[in-house]
C-alpha cells in the first residue's frame, strides 16, 4: 500500500475536479466568522514539481491544470482555483503544483486550523518541509487518516471539511472509506465530508457512490468528469468523482454552470462527460 506516490499525478484532471470543489467548500466555511477545521485524511506531499522528477513520467498536468493555464474565459469559481496555482507560479510558468493541504491554506484564516495525516514516510517528510513554520495552525502526522479520524471528531469548532481520498490501490480501501464515514458522522453528524473516487471498470469502484448514498445524512451531492469512454480491455482511470456529505446548498447550481466547461476543455477527442447528483431528506 505505500507504492503509491501522488506525484506521478500531481495536476491531472481527477486533481483539477477536486481542488476545484475543495476550494469551493472551504470558502463557504470562511464565509463565517467562526472557526473551522480543514483535516485531510491523505495530504500526499503537500506540493510537486511538474518539470522535474515522477510528474515528469506521464506529464499528466498537460490533460489536467495546462489546458486551464492559459485559458481567459473560465466561469469565476473555476478561476478561484487556478488562480490560487497561479499564485504558487509567480513568475507565470507552470513549474509547481500545489497538493490539497497547500490549496486549503490558501483559503484559510488565522482561527482556523489544518490537521493533515500522510502514511507514506517520504512523502510525510516532504509534508512536514513544506509546512515547516505554522506552528500550531498546521499539525501534522505520519499516519492512516482513516484510522486517525475517531480521535479528532467531533473538532472543537464543530466546523470542518473532512477530505478523504485514499489512492484505492487495494480492494479494501473502498469498504474502510464507507466503514470510515459511517463512523464519523456518529461522531459528527454535521460535519461536512469530501470523498474523492476513481472512475474505473473494477466493481468497487463503480459501487462506491451507490454505497456513499446510503449512508445517514441530511444531503448528498454527487459530481463526476469522465474525460474519455472506458478502455475496451478494461485498464485505466477514464475519470474521477467527489461525494460530497452535507454540501453546501449552492454548490449544486454552480457545478451545473461549471461542469459542462469542464467537458468541453478537459474532454478528450469529444468523448467528456459529466454526472451531477443530489439529494436532500427532509
């Protein structure tokens, strides 16, 4: 399980999807004074070089954040988002992308706090650089998120984004991750919860959002970019999802304005898609 390494990924298009929506989630808790927390389950190394080093192996930022980099007409959430990117690249070239822990810090203020949890040791170690200096705003920890989740829930503030996006190498990532959100929400019914999922013809995979949608919340939003059709031998990631638990009640309008945008510039030779879901118990 610890042969996975985010930079091999870092900007494709499964990141610009959920930077994207975490940046949006994020600003609304900002939109109050109160405090909140940002906790991310799989923080990854926190920020990749794209010129150099595993980025450079399949250059998947070239399908991902470039084909955003030098458009003009973006709807304004979107450009939220590559404007914060664009701030990690002063000088206008795209040498640096910056992983969710670094994005959030973007958004947050100095009430509010990031707890991070990164199992792989290397890529804990280039975490703890990057975040070097922010003292008691930033902990973080060589560890399974998942595992880590019962001790931080409910957070003091009674605010948080829970991210969770696990690299689902193994089967039985899918079950923890549903086993992890049930617990958690026992803990901390009105958290709000960010579940990234790969879009692949293996059963957990496609079962996964079904699952999510059973779970005990007040709302649901499901959001999907498939950028090209499935391979015919079955192999591949042709796109990616976020499950969100207790959005915020805009985000719904907003991704139908956006997500056809997304289609059109990150789709691949005419073959994007997008699914847009949501539901609320009354």
């Amino acid at each position: 399980m610890l042969s996975y390494r985010h930079a091999f990924h870092a900007g494709s298009h499964a990141d610009v999807l959920k930077h994207f929506i975490v940046v949006q989630l994020l600003t609304y808790l900002a939109q109050k004074d109160k405090p909140f927390w940002y906790i991310d389950a799989h923080a990854g190394a926190g920020c990749y070089s794209l010129d150099s080093g595993y980025a450079m192996q399949n250059a998947e930022h070239e399908t991902g954040i470039a084909k955003l980099w030098v458009r003009d007409d973006m709807p304004a959430p979107l450009a939220e988002y590559v404007d914060l990117v664009k701030h990690l690249n002063p000088d206008g070239k795209l040498k640096l992308y910056p992983g969710s822990p670094l994005i959030a810090l973007e958004v947050l203020r100095k009430q509010d706090r990031m707890r991070l949890f990164e199992l792989h040791p290397a890529d804990s170690e280039i975490l703890h650089q990057v975040f070097a200096g922010h003292g008691t705003q930033v902990l973080m920890q060589t560890a399974d998120g998942l595992s880590a989740l019962k001790a931080l829930l409910p957070p003091p503030p009674r605010r948080a984004l829970v991210l969770i996006d696990p690299p689902y190498e193994v089967k039985q990532e899918y079950r923890l991750v549903v086993s992890a959100l049930r617990e958690g929400l026992k803990r901390f019914t009105t958290g709000m919860y960010a579940v990234w999922y790969p879009q692949l013809q293996r059963t957990e995979a496609r079962q996964l959002p079904e699952q999510l949608m059973k779970l005990p919340v007040k709302s649901w939003l499901n959001v999907s970019l498939s950028v090209q059709t499935p391979n015919s031998d079955g192999f591949g990631m042709h796109g990616s999802g976020m499950f969100i638990l207790n959005p915020p009640w805009l985000l719904h309008g907003m991704l139908q304005q956006v997500m056809p945008y997304l289609v059109k510039v990150l789709g691949q030779n005419g073959e994007g898609s997008y699914i847009l879901e949501f539901e609320e118990n009354t």
